[in-house]
C-alpha cells in the first residue's frame, strides 16, 4: 500500500513560526525563535496527535519515551524536510519529514533507533525521509550498536516517485550489511505495506502489536481488483497471522506498551555487536551446584507421554525466566534466550506436546534461524532432543523438508559457538543428527537414562528388518513382540550411544542444569576459525 496525495494529513509550521533571515536580530531572539521551531515541530499537530490516539496508537515520540532511558534520546535530524520544489511542495514540507531519528540507551547500554511519524505525511516514506533513517542505520553499524526501527508508516510516498524506492533499496541493503553485525530489531506499530515490509523481514527480530500493526506485501483493495478476493486487513497481515502462519513476528503483544517493555528486556539479553559477548547477569556460578529434582518428574519415561518442554527449560535456566521467540509458529519446536550461571544462553528443544515432537518444514526454518543468530552473535547454544523423527507425509515432502531440513542441518554444522547437546529421550534416525549430535559438531553431548538414540523406533525398525520373518510367523503379534524386546536390548539401551562415544555422560536428570552449566564453563574459550572462503551456500 502506498499512500496517495488525499491521504497525506500535512504538518506545515505556521508563516509565522518560521524564522526570518538572521539579519541584524540579536542571539537572544535568534534562540527564541529557534526554540519556537523546534517546540512545535516536536508537539505535532494536535488533530493529528488527537486522530493518532483515537486509533489506539501512540505517537513516535510517546514510544520512543517508553522504549527508552528517561532523558537519554538525542534526536538527529529534527529540522530535515523534502526539498522546496514551489507551488507542489507549498505547505506540504513539515520538519522531521514524518520520522524521528537518533540514539538513546536501554538499561544504559547505546542503540539508535527510527520511529516513524504517522501523523506527519501519513508517515510515508519519501527520500529525506529515508536519508534519515539511512544516516541512523549507518551510525549504528559503525558505532557497533543495536538498530531499532519503530515502523507505522503509509508506504512509499507516491508523489516522490523512484527516489521513494530508491530510499527503501537503501534500506534494505543497509539491513544486509548489519547483518550479523549489531542486533536488528523491528516493532510494527501500524501499517506497514508494500516494500516497507521486507525491512522487518531482515530484521532478527519482528515485533508486532495486535489490532494496530499490519504488514503485507499487496493490500485488500490491489489484491481485491486483481483477484477478485475479498479479504481484510487483519486477515491478510494481522499480528496473528504473521505471529502464527508466515513465522515473520517473532513476538505478538496485545499493547505498545507491554510490546516496547519486551523490546527492551530482548535488548538485555543481547551484545552490542558480533565482537562483544551478552551482557552477563553479576554473582553467577551456583548452578554447577545445584540439583533440579523436578526434572526427573517433569519427563516421563514413557517415550510416548508427552510433556511440556518448556517446564525442562524453565528448571534448567536461571530463575526459569527465558525469553521465547516465535512462539505461536511451528511450536513444535521452542526456541529462546535465557541464561545458565548468569551467561546468555540459545535453548533449542523438541516440543512433545506438539506433534510429539517431530521435526518438519516449518520448525526447521525456525531452530535454523534462531541458530543462526546466536552464531553469529556469540550466544552458546544447548539443545535438548527428545525427537521421534521427521513429520512423515506426501505433503511434507511436497512442502520441501529436505531443503528446509537441510538449513538446520547447515545452520548447526557451521556453527562455532559453544554447543551442549542433552537427549532426554527419543532421539531417531536424521532428526537426532540434526538435533546437534556429535557427528555433526557439538561440544558436549549428554543424555539422560531414558535416552534412545536409534536409527527409528523398535517398532519400526522390527517391522522393515524383519518382514519376512513376521509373515511366516505362526503368531506374528507374539514373534514382534520378542523381535521388539531384543532390538531394545541390544540397540536401544541407555549405554549403547556412549559405549560408542557419541554420549559424553549419562546424567541423572535432576544434575540437568548442573552439568549443562559445568559444560558450558569448559567451553567458555572456545575459539574455532572457519575456512576462508565468500560465504557458503545455505540451501535457502
């Protein structure tokens, strides 16, 4: 979507608040007359401020206050305004140019940030609109600063015409050259349509705020005259929708508020830059003596009774407080940030409770992110596996899971962070290889005595060796049964794996957080270089 001259609700400082040529005037007027300006330009227009709220919506300026330190925001940029093109432009040049830009702190640590101004041109963006949020993004990455970008905006201002793309081209490519740089984060307050919306699709993280924020790439009116389907704006990019299908919100809140709140605990959680480590929380090193009881009742020993993996996280990680992305897509498997003796840490699990825990498209593209992303920011990963495979399935196969698959796979391979990999129970055939095992890198493996790693279950595995066997069988049930028993025995006992040195340890659940804590202390100056090369060829 892009916003059209009928939709620009204009800003212009009155005649009268623009200040005449210096001429003779002394600096005490001269101050006052700036102060005039720069008072109104950040007030805003009242009807427009009065229509902002009447939407649910707080204005840049009241985020910004919300998202950072009291007091610590210096604005870059106030007075900026599209060029004086004559009788077009009249009245249509108001300062900031429909976006407030500069750099506070979060818990005093620096960002820059970006908020758009709806109230201001719709927000649109134009090209001094964009050279500002270019100059931040620039200021960012050679400051080693986390960038945030606050995005309500109408869309490409069509009246400036290719500079408007060109502004967002510029966008996009900053995006690319931080990334893996300094954390991105993008919160999407209100619309953001058309081009606008491959700037959060860069991003690390996506913010998205219930019944406000919308994002699409073609919005119900082009898709209605092309299509002829009628779908609404909530429907077709609400928060839900990309929180819960397209995977694009990493995190969906009811309010700006609590939204901006998340923002910043996210930011606490994260290092300035790739050549920093996370902010690390003072008076760690219980956890190597700690034991965690509630573990060994949390997970059955049934491999086919399903439990929550979030109450394993939650008695592993410091005071079970953990910071979940995506959590409403692909949930069968979890992915977030927390820390274990006071260190930032990647947890990575199967989620029983979904699907029992099985891997398939989409939860791959999500733990291969997330991976990703901690990798690149020198975030220790531990996965915890309790995985009976991949999904099964014409329409899985269909859908790419190889491909998908394969992108967790290289995620993990390249991966050169600290890596401790716990097998609670189910560990089979290609998702237990991809799940961080040892063959494919991972620092320290452990499992605990419920653990069956194996090329498939019993079952299975007694069905495809043994066929012909069954089928001559006077009494196949019977004959499976003691086929099953056997392969357990042999194969799927709880010392086999590090019998063959692909476990480090059996653990007794209950020293879980221990052992992971006492692992990632021996990992803790790991340094591992990667082949020079371009880049490698992720199977995206």
């Amino acid at each position: 979507m892009s916003t059209t001259e009928a939709d620009l609700r204009p800003v212009a400082v009155p005649r009268e608040a623009r200040p005449p040529a210096p001429g003779s005037r002394t600096m005490a007027e001269l101050r006052r007359e700036r102060d005039t300006l720069r008072g109104l330009t950040e007030a805003g227009d009242p009807a427009g401020v009065e229509r902002q709220h009447g939407l649910g919506k707080r204005t840049a300026r009241e985020r910004l206050d919300l998202l950072l330190d009291e007091g610590s925001f210096v604005e870059l940029g106030v007075f900026r305004r599209r060029r004086d093109e004559g009788p077009p432009t009249e009245g249509r040049r108001p300062h900031t140019d429909g976006v407030v830009t500069g750099s506070g702190t979060i818990e005093g640590r620096r960002v820059f940030v970006y908020a758009q101004d709806f109230t201001i041109l719709g927000g649109s963006l134009g090209a001094e609109h964009a050279r500002k949020i270019h100059r931040v993004m620039d200021l960012a990455l050679d400051s080693g600063a986390p960038i945030i970008g606050l995005n309500d905006s109408g869309g490409a201002r069509i009246q400036e015409g290719v500079a408007a793309l060109d502004g967002y081209g510029g966008i996009f490519r900053r995006h690319v050259a931080a990334s893996g740089v300094v954390p991105q984060i993008s919160v999407i307050l209100g619309p953001c349509a058309g081009g606008a919306a491959y700037s959060p699709a860069l991003a690390d993280f996506t913010f998205m705020v219930r019944g406000t924020a919308r994002m699409y790439l073609t919005g119900p009116d082009v898709i209605a005259a092309v299509s002829g389907e009628r779908v609404g704006h909530e429907e077709l990019g609400g928060a839900d929708v990309h929180g819960t299908r397209t995977g694009v919100a990493a995190v969906v809140h009811d309010d700006e508020e609590e939204c901006l709140e998340d923002v910043r605990h996210l930011v606490s959680l994260l290092p300035d830059n790739n050549l920093s480590l996370p902010p690390e929380v003072p008076g760690a090193g219980s956890a190597r003596d700690e034991r965690r009881p509630r573990l060994a009742e949390i997970v059955p020993a049934e491999p086919n009774r399903p439990y929550d993996m979030r109450d394993v996280v939650a008695e592993v990680v410091d005071d079970g407080d953990f910071f979940e992305v995506h959590e409403g897509w692909a949930t069968n498997v979890l992915c977030a940030l927390a820390r274990v003796d006071g260190a930032v840490v990647g947890v990575v699990g199967n989620q029983p409770m979904v699907l029992a825990g099985v891997l398939d498209s989409e939860a791959a593209q999500k733990a291969a992110r997330f991976v990703r992303f901690c990798d690149a920011f020198n975030i220790p990963l531990v996965t915890l596996v309790d995985v009976p495979g991949f999904l099964p399935g014409a329409a899985q196969e269909h859908a790419g899971v190889i491909r998908h698959g394969a992108k967790l796979l290289y995620a993990y391979c390249e991966a050169t962070v600290p890596r401790v990999q716990v097998v609670l129970r189910k560990a089979y055939g290609g998702a237990y290889i991809v799940m961080d095992s040892r063959s494919i890198g991972t620092d320290l493996s452990l499992a605990w005595p419920s653990n069956e790693i194996a090329v498939m279950g019993a079952e299975g595995a007694v069905n495809v060796v043994h066929r012909r066997e069954l089928r001559a069988a006077a009494d196949p049930s019977t004959r499976r049964a003691e086929l099953v028993e056997d392969y357990r025995r042999r194969l799927m006992h709880p010392y086999r794996a590090p019998e063959e040195g692909f476990v480090d340890d059996v653990i007794d659940p209950a020293d879980t957080r221990a052992a992971v804590a006492a692992g990632l202390a021996l990992l803790r100056d790991k340094r591992k270089e990667q082949p020079r090369r371009k880049h490698g060829n992720v199977p995206l």
